[in-house]
C-alpha cells in the first residue's frame, strides 16, 4: 500500500455523490443500513461517508491516517466505544 501523506486536492465536506468513485462498505453491514462506505480518490487518499446519507458530505482522509486508523483499529485501541 502506498503511503500518501500530502492532503488529498478533494476538500473535505465534499457532496458525496459529486466523486466519480466506486463507494465499498463492509460485508458486516446490516439491513437498516448502519455502516460507513469508503472509497479511493485519484491522486491518494480515501473518502467516507454515511451510507444512509449518500449525498452528504464526504470525509477526506490521506492514506497514512486511515492506515494509522485501522492499525488502531486493530490493536483494540477503539474497543471501548463498543
């Protein structure tokens, strides 16, 4: 994975729906539609948003701070929100 640091060139609060990108959510998604879609933008970086408001605004991220974040993810530094 390649590690992007700089700021992705899409602002942030972006109308989700406006990104010519292919939006994934999680195969733990349940039918009332409780998850967080992501998708890869060109030139780095990664948008979320709220799959059940898929024209507001989206979450701007480089690639460094997801992978920061899921690393935590991973560790069960996030557990307790849970």
């Amino acid at each position: 994975m390649r590690e992007e640091t700089a700021v992705p060139s899409v602002p942030n609060g972006v109308q989700a729906s406006s990104l010519e990108v292919r939006w994934t959510k999680s195969r733990h998604s349940n039918a009332e539609g409780n998850c967080v879609e992501v998708a890869s933008l060109t030139g780095g970086g990664v948008a979320m948003r709220n799959s059940r408001d898929p024209h507001g605004p989206a979450l701007i991220y480089t690639s460094a701070e997801v992978a920061a974040f899921l690393a935590g993810v991973k560790d069960g530094e996030f557990d307790d929100l849970m």
